[in-house]
C-alpha cells in the first residue's frame, strides 16, 4: 500500500491541474467567441 499512495497522489494533482487547464481554456473559448458574436452584430446592424 505504500507504494501506491505516490502514485495516487500524482494521479489525483494531474487530475486537478488537467481539469483546471480544461475549465479555463472552455473559459477563455467561451469569452472569444461571444466577442466574435458581438462583433458580427454590430456588422449587421450597421
């Protein structure tokens, strides 16, 4: 069982640390492209 606690712990901070990078680049695409939206908006309504 010693040996696995390591293991373990890189499995779960990998985990957390993937999720995190995950959540913030869906942020940032997310962000993006309501910019785009509003740009495209202005285009039409000019």
């Amino acid at each position: 069982m010693d040996t696995l606690k390591p293991v373990l712990k890189f499995a779960v901070a990998s985990t957390l640390i993937i999720s995190g990078i995950l959540v913030a680049g869906t942020i940032f695409a997310a962000k993006k492209i309501d910019q785009l939206g509003d740009d495209l908006d202005q285009k039409i309504h000019e």
